[in-house]
C-alpha cells in the first residue's frame, strides 16, 4: 500500500472519532454547567472544556472572555478552529475522496452523508451568537451517529487486510486520547476547597463523564455500586472488556500494528512503543494511578500517545 494511501485512511478514522469526541464533551460540558453550584457547577467548565479538548489557547487568540455560546461555536462551526467538529467532517471526507476506491460503498456513503447533512447544521447554528438548545441537541446527537455510522460500516464491511489495519489503528489512536482527555476534563472542573473527595458534587461530575462516553450503565454492570472517583477510573483506563478505556484501545493497537509489521516484514519504533505502553497498563493498578496523580498520569499517557502517533507516521506514514 502507498504511504499516502495509509496516511489517508489513518486520518480518515481519527478525524471522524474526533468530532465524535467533541461532540461528547458538549453535551457533557452542558450538563456539568448546568448543575447549581450546591451540586457541582463551578462556573469554570467551558474554559476547562477547551483545556481538555486542546483549543484553549487558539479560542484565546480570538476570543476576549470564555462564554458559552463562544466556546460551542468555536468547537463546533468556527473555521478557525483546525479540530472542530465541521473541520473535522470535512477533513474526513476530504481524505475520504482521495482513497474512495479503497473504501466500501457503506463506509462512503456514512461520510459523504454526513457532510451534506452539515450544511444544514452550518445554516442554523454556525455562528457566532444565542443558542438553538433544541437544534444543538440535534446536531450533537447527528455527529454520535454518523461516528456510530461510520465505525460500523468499516467493522462489518472492511476486507481484514491493511486498510483496515490502518484504518483502525486511526481509530484507537485518537479514542485513546479523547478518553484520556474526557478523564481530564474532571481534573479541571475543581471540587471547592470545602467539598470532599467522593461527595455530592463529586458524584454528580463524575456521573457526567460517564454519560459522556456512554458508560454508565456498562459501570453499573461492573460495580454494582454508587459511582466513585476510583472506579470511574478504573473503567476508563485498566478494564480490557470497556471499549474505550485506555488499556482496550492498546490491546487493540498493538494487535494492529503486530499485524502491519507481520504483513510488511519488519517491526520498528511504533511497535516497540505501543508494546512498552500496553506492559505498562498490564503491569497497574488503579492505586498506582492515583498514587502518581491522576492529572499526572493522564498528562503522560496524552504525551506518549502523541509520541507513538509520530512514531507510526515516521515509520508507515510520511511520503
């Protein structure tokens, strides 16, 4: 396979999981601003949503003050904005075009849908000004599905050769950062000084970020239990059978790119590294995490992550 060909796919999947993810930290982002300060709203959640999401300091280049109206504008329509959700669906099908032949007839029509169904989205609420909350929940929930769409068009219909490989790995790559992130995002919507770990507002934050990603009641399932700081955790970065926790996503990983280097005939950087990664998980425990930190280990994971990305475009992806 062409080095741009595999550079198409791979960014292809990380584009579409990418809108998929700010569209989630929306919605999650609302329901945390919307809680009275007696159960959690800090005042502070849209700013530590653009934190999260990598968009803090190009909102600031624009912007005066954070507001929310701005700050959804900015990750979801703003132009200026290189990750936000309409940049991403079009980066998506942009890529999507230029390897059309090496996509199933499901996997075009997923994207190309989806692009078409944006301008109607762009007429309504890309710009700047008051909210349509009922049409933004719209829009919101047309960004999950067509990530749905799209993930399981490629899943069903994809040939298991490198373009699913590479496709995939796209995938993994970019949930594992935006799980991570979504984690991270609790870290910045602070507790009061006077608020105990494991209290009220706690448990209500931590309940948004589970519905968030869709795990709340794959939480309950595994717990049995009150939602707690640890094991939300827990979920999210170690267990294997969570779809999105950081552990699954490098099984995943390091399956695909075992598979990449069994197909073309050496291994190299991206393997080693993704292996080091997956050992690491393999070998903690949650007290671990939260024994370094858990900003600091998420922070750690961001960067490493950021490092295997350059190490599989060095490696499979730069022509």
């Amino acid at each position: 396979m062409l080095s741009r060909t595999a550079d198409n796919l791979y960014w292809l999947s990380r584009y579409m999981e990418r809108a998929d993810f700010l569209a989630r930290i929306i919605e999650a982002t609302q329901r945390l601003a919307t809680l009275p300060t007696a159960y959690g709203g800090t005042g502070t959640e849209w700013e530590s949503t653009l934190n999260a999401a990598g968009a803090l300091e190009g909102y600031k280049e624009h912007m005066s003050e954070v507001t929310e109206a701005d700050a959804i504008y900015y990750l979801g329509f703003d132009a200026r904005n290189p990750s936000s959700i309409r940049n991403c669906i079009e980066l998506a099908r942009t890529n999507a075009r230029a390897v059309r032949t090496a996509l199933t007839i499901e996997m075009w029509q997923a994207i190309n849908t989806a692009w078409l169904e944006l301008k109607r989205y762009e007429i309504s609420l890309g710009k700047p000004g008051p909210i349509d909350r009922i049409e933004l929940s719209r829009f919101l929930e047309f960004v999950k599905k067509t990530s749905l769409d799209f993930d399981g068009s490629a899943h069903r219909t994809m040939l298991r050769n490198d373009a699913h490989w590479f496709s995939r790995l796209g995938l993994y790559m970019e949930r594992a950062d935006t799980t991570a992130r979504i984690l991270d995002v609790k870290y910045h919507v602070l507790l009061p000084e006077t608020e105990a770990v494991g209290g009220t507002i706690d448990y209500f934050q931590w309940t948004a970020i589970l519905r968030a990603v869709s795990a709340l009641t794959a939480y309950h399932w595994v717990y049995r239990g009150s939602v707690k700081p640890w094991l939300v955790a827990d979920l999210l970065i170690l267990r294997p059978e969570m779809p999105r926790s950081l552990r699954s996503c490098y099984d995943n990983i390091v399956r695909l790119l075992d598979n990449i280097s069994r197909a073309y005939g050496r291994q190299g950087p991206a393997q080693r590294h993704a292996h080091a990664m997956l050992a690491r998980f393999e070998n903690s425990s949650i007290k671990d995490v939260f024994g370094t930190g858990l900003h600091e280990f998420l922070t750690e994971f961001v960067e490493s992550n950021d490092q295997l990305g350059s190490a599989v475009s060095e490696q499979y992806l730069i022509h």
